[in-house]
C-alpha cells in the first residue's frame, strides 16, 4: 500500500508573492510554497510529487523533509490546494 504523502504544504506561503500582489506591483511573479513531504520517500518519489503538483523545488532541508517550491503567484491557490490533496 502505497504511502500518503500528506504534503502538509505549510502554508507558509512564504508570503513574497502575495506581498507583491497585495503591494499593487506586478502580480505576475512568483512565491515560495514550503512542502513537508512524510518519511520513507526516496529521493525519485520527493521529485515526482514536486512535480505532479507544480512548481520548481529551490532548496530543501533533507533533514526535516521540507522543500521551498517557487510557483507563479496566478497559480499559487491551485498549486497549493493540488499539495494539500495529493494521496501519493
């Protein structure tokens, strides 16, 4: 039985791109998801998630399992809602 990846996106919407969206700047840029993936996957199974869900990874923390996503700003309630759900 596969195991679940509760991607406990915590959403610490590292909040760059709302606050360029809410400061009236160009909202066409990007903000920073932080991604805590459950223990015992391998390094294939931790991209394929990144992957599936949207985003570019651009640091982690193997230690705690977490991972900094960059998504773009248009997409950021869909990619994270899309985390949040993903069964593995």
């Amino acid at each position: 039985m596969p195991k679940r990846v509760l991607v406990a996106v915590v959403v610490s919407v590292m909040l760059l791109g709302s606050l360029t969206a809410a400061s009236g700047q160009d909202p066409s840029g990007t903000a920073s998801v932080l991604v805590k993936l459950v223990p015992g996957l391998t390094l294939d199974s931790q991209t394929a998630v990144i992957t599936r869900n949207g985003g570019v990874e651009v640091s982690s923390i193997p230690a705690l399992r977490l991972h900094v996503v960059e998504v773009a700003t248009a997409e950021l309630m869909a990619v994270t809602t899309r985390y949040q759900s993903d069964p593995l």
